[in-house]
C-alpha cells in the first residue's frame, strides 16, 4: 500500500490529545425538583417536617437527584439518584415506580448495599416510599440497559461520551459487571503496550479486537469473537491482559474475566461489556455441555425470554459483543467432549487461531532480541499499570462524527474484505462472513493507529490481520463450506478409527459371509481408485449431529469427490453377495489427500 486511506478517512476526526481522559464531571441535583408537602431534603439528608405538634423525621441521607428516568421504549419510570457513602465515593441508583406500588422492600437492599443511609421503621420507609413516588421533576434522564452506542452518544456504565440531545444518557445495569477503570496516562499506554505490539500479528490481532466492539456497534453489525488456541506456554495471557488495558483493569487480571465465572451473570456481563470488548480466558473451564450454547448466547446478542410473576413475557436483553478468547482447545473441541460435534454455525461466531505465532518465540513474531518471557513480562506488567484510557479516547474521537465513521467505516470493511478473500473466489458464505470479521476487526485497528497515534506502519494492521486469517483457514482444514469441512473430518475420522472392524472389504478375496458388526460401509477399489462406499445407515450415523447427510451428498458430488452411478441421488450400487447395495462412495483421495480436500 502506497497511500494510506484509513489516515485520508480518519484525518477529518483529528488526533487526540495524549492526555488523560477526564473524569466526568460531578452532577448537580436538576432543576425544577418539587418535593411533596412536608418533605424537605437539606444538607443532613431528606426529612418529613409535617405541620403541627408532629417532630420532624430523618428519612434518610443526603442524595441528588438528576431526574426522572425512563427507557428507550418510554417504560419503566423509576427516581434516579446519587449519593456519596462514608468514604465520600459516589454511587448511583435508580428507584423503580412500579417498586414504591405494595409493601416490598427490596428496592432499598442495593441502596443500602452502597452506603445510603436509610432510617429503619414501617413509618419512615412508607414515607420514604410517598417522597420518592410523588416527587415531581423536571428534568429527564434516559436509561439504556446495555454499554455501547445510543444515538450519537456512548454510554458507559459509569460514564457516557457524547452530547445527548436535551436528556442525560445513563447505563442501567450492574456497574461491578465489567472492569471499566482508569490508570496511569494515554502516553505511557501507547508506550509500554501498543509500541511493542509492532511487527507482532498475535499482539495486534488481540488490541485490534479490543478497538473493535465501537465500530461493531456503531455498524449495528452482529457479534462474534477469536478464540486465541494454543498451549498453556506460548503466552496468550499476554494478549487478553493486554487487549483488556484498552478498557480497564485494576484486577489482578486486570480487564479479563473468565469462562467458568460468566456462569450465572452471563447476562449482566454481556449488557456491560457490549460495544467494547468481553475478554475471557480458560476456555478448556467451561462446562463442555454449556459451551455451545454459552458461546452462542454471548455473540448472538440477546437474553434467554422469562416471563413475569403474572406469567407475561419480558423484554429479552440485548447486547452486541466483540469476544476475545483464549484457551488450550477449541469451542469444536470442548463441545466434541458431550460426544457431539460442533456445527459450522457455531464456529463462525467464534473462530480459532491458532496463538502460536510459528516462529518459535510462542506467540510473537520477534521480541526485539529479548527473551520472549521476559519480553511478555514487561506488556504484560506495563498493561497492569497504565490502562483505561485508550479505549474511551478512540470513542471520542469517533464520537464527533458518528455518521460519517460509520460511513467510512462500512467502506473500508468492504475493501479489506475483498483483498482477504481475493484467492478465494467462489468463498462460502462462513468463509465470507469470517473475513468480514476479520476486516473490521483490521478496520478498528487502523482507525485506532490513525486517531490514537499508534507507533505501527501504515498498513501494517491489515498485514497483521490477515496473517491470522490466513491461519485460522489453514486451522480450519480447508476453505469449503464449514459443513463440508467438518464433514469430511468426521468420515476420515470413521475409517481411521475402525477401519476394516466397520468396512467390508470386497476387493481381491473371497467376501467373507461371517456379518460385519455395526457395519458402515465397504472397501472397494473403482479404476484403480480407492473408494469408501457407505451404507445409507452408515452415512446418517457418521455424520449425525455434524451435517446434513443429503447436504454433504451435493456438496461432494459437485466437487467430483463421490463415485456416482445413473441415480439422480447420487448413488453407488455396489453388488454385495447376490444383492445391489446403494452405498454413498466417497473417492479416498477426498479425505487423505490434501490437493484433493
């Protein structure tokens, strides 16, 4: 590349400044508050003073209330407060109206859980529960249930960048769902993490992913993920903790969860990390009857339907989620321990690459002469010190003009994806969809190099990102269809594993008339050609929970890799003691000849 057209596109945003993101600032309590007649809210905290003989009567502790708040959909109304505990940090909360209706008490438990003081007593919570309910304000805030883009802002869950027109944006969720925090300066992240990334395709893949999530949601594209697969030595911690800086960190892991603690809070996690990055580790963790359906639920972008006390349906949640993921087997392999086989479907969304690099420094590509533990040691530690910042400061930047990112941005997707699949001609659709996903992943990348001044060369992010394509397509097995992939294996795997046990050979003896057990098929030879010719039971069996069988019979008859007959199905009859046999023969070159597969 001569020119650089992400640089010419992203030049009109303008550079960020290496500075700090700022805090945002502290909210006042809104305008236009009118508390219902005997009500009061002073310095000490809110208080019922009626007229009369009556004493007055602390209700609670001093909070602000910056309006009322409803969500997207103009439901669920509810009192949005802040307050600051005995250690002065701030918290936010949101009191439901359909909560202050009946005698519960629930509703308090997470404001009291974060260090609102509230005056224990049936008469002063029943007032508590009238201040709140008839309170007139205002001012309006608008609730959104996941992170991400809502109009032209981004909400975080504990801030939101962007002008919103004439309302507050705040995120209504679990805050502690996600890692979000701030440490150390723009600059020394850049420094310490995204430098060392340069000339390393591994490293950059993981950081570009992390940029990813905001170009993905602004696009409304769908969800998907990289699974980093490798061995436990080669590093891939590295690369989550890492990718994981451009958001957060502050745990001892820093951004990154992991598989087995997504369990019960699946959901929340999924509506907090959406339009950013969800980073988990240990894939090999996960429950392997719950992986599939795990993986499937966090990409695919929306919540399991539940249904009300009065047996009503609720609104399922929804998120849109950009997912990094290591581990020593693949979502194929961890689903294959139920005894099943992951469909084509279910790969696609997560894709493996391979972690190890090839060049037997695990997975960099060089180490600029240092040892690659130690090399690894030092992002890695670097990433634990500075983070947080370079995350929001891209969305800033592509915050000041959503449409027109968005615009450039579906361009320059369709273009990378052409070059990825520029020796692929006749691509499946999986294989289309895959690099697409790769080119935006490429895309954030480059944007981010432009808008972040990341020390990388022009193209190289592109370079980098096909590297990984190109080996996930080699990991794969083949660049045919996914069903035609797995297909293929699954037959190779049946003759390797029983051989002669399950296939009746009937070339140059004597067939034997003692009865085959659990007989798949027949060994025969055709013109010299070796051929596998499988019963029609055989064929259901062998490729049962991987494929349609009448869809792989197509699929390898129009790739001339079935040895056929007149039958418009497809068929081979082959005579087996007296009788014409209808068998799907399938060419041995087909499946142990790589030039053929």
């Amino acid at each position: 590349m001569t020119d650089d057209p992400f640089a010419a596109e992203m030049a009109r945003l303008g550079p960020v400044d290496l500075d700090p993101v700022p805090e945002a600032p502290q909210r006042q309590e809104a305008a236009g508050i009118r508390w219902p007649n005997g009500f009061r809210m002073r310095s000490s905290g809110l208080w019922f003073d009626p007229t009369g003989d009556e004493e007055p009567m602390r209700l609670s502790g001093p909070f602000r209330v910056p309006g009322l708040a409803r969500d997207p959909a103009g439901a669920g109304w509810a009192v949005t407060i802040e307050w600051q505990d005995r250690d002065e940090r701030r918290h936010r909360g949101f009191v439901s109206h359909a909560d202050l209706i009946g005698d519960g008490t629930e509703w308090l438990r997470p404001l009291v859980d974060a260090g609102l003081p509230i005056s224990i007593g049936r008469k002063p919570l029943g007032l508590l529960k009238r201040a709140l309910y008839e309170l007139d304000c205002q001012a309006r805030v608008r609730l959104v249930r996941r992170s991400g883009w809502f109009n032209s802002v981004f909400v975080l869950p504990a801030r939101t960048i962007g002008t919103a027109d004439g309302e507050e944006v705040i995120f209504e969720g679990r805050v502690d769902a996600a890692r979000y925090a701030e440490a150390g300066t723009l600059e020394e992240w850049v420094t310490a993490v995204a430098a060392p990334a340069a000339g390393n395709s591994r490293l950059i893949l993981a950081l570009s992913v992390a940029f990813a999530g905001p170009i993905a949601d602004l696009l409304q594209d769908e969800g998907g993920g990289v699974n980093l697969k490798g061995p436990s030595s080669v590093g891939k911690s590295t690369l989550l903790v890492a990718a994981g800086s451009v958001w957060g960190g502050g745990a001892r892991s820093g951004f990154v969860q992991t598989w087995r603690a997504t369990g019960n809070g699946l959901e929340s996690v999924a509506k907090a990390h959406s339009g950013t990055v969800l980073i988990l580790d240990e894939l090999g963790e996960l429950e392997a009857r719950e992986a599939g359906s795990t993986a499937y639920l966090l990409v695919n972008g929306q919540g399991k339907a539940r249904a009300t006390k009065e047996a009503e349906l609720r609104a399922r949640h929804e998120w849109r989620v950009m997912l990094l993921s290591a581990g020593e087997v693949g979502l194929a392999d961890k689903i294959s321990e139920t005894g099943k086989r992951a469909r084509a479907g279910q790969l696609v969304r997560l894709v493996d690459v391979p972690a190890d690099a090839g060049r037997g420094l695990g997975i960099f590509d060089h180490t600029s002469g240092g040892e690659p533990a130690t090399f690894a040691n030092g992002i890695k530690a670097a990433a634990l010190r500075a983070y947080g910042t370079a995350g929001p400061s891209f969305v800033e930047a592509l915050a000041r003009n959503p449409d027109g990112t968005a615009s450039a941005a579906r361009r320059m997707i369709a273009d990378v994806t052409k070059r990825l699949l520029a020796d692929l001609p006749e691509a499946d659709g999986q294989a289309s969809r895959s690099a697409h996903r790769f080119a935006l992943i490429a895309v954030a990348g480059e944007m981010a190099r432009v808008a972040l001044q990341l020390p990388w060369a022009e193209g190289e992010v592109e370079r980098a990102i096909r590297t990984c394509f190109d080996a996930w397509r080699s990991a794969r097995g083949g660049d045919g269809p996914g069903e035609l992939v797995a297909a293929l294996d699954a037959i190779r795997s049946a003759i390797e594993r029983h051989g002669e046990a399950r296939f009746r050979n009937l070339d140059g003896v004597e067939p034997s008339s003692a009865p085959i057990r659990d007989l798949l098929g027949y060994r025969l030879s055709r013109d010299g050609v070796l051929v596998y010719a499988f019963t029609a039971t055989g064929w259901s069996e062998t490729l049962a929970g991987v494929a349609d069988p009448k869809s792989v019979v197509g699929m390898l008859f129009e790739r001339g890799l079935l040895l056929t007959g007149k039958d418009r199905t497809h068929r081979h009859f082959v005579k087996v003691d007296g009788r014409s046999v209808p068998t799907y023969a399938v060419r041995a070159s087909a499946l142990f000849d790589a030039e053929a597969a």
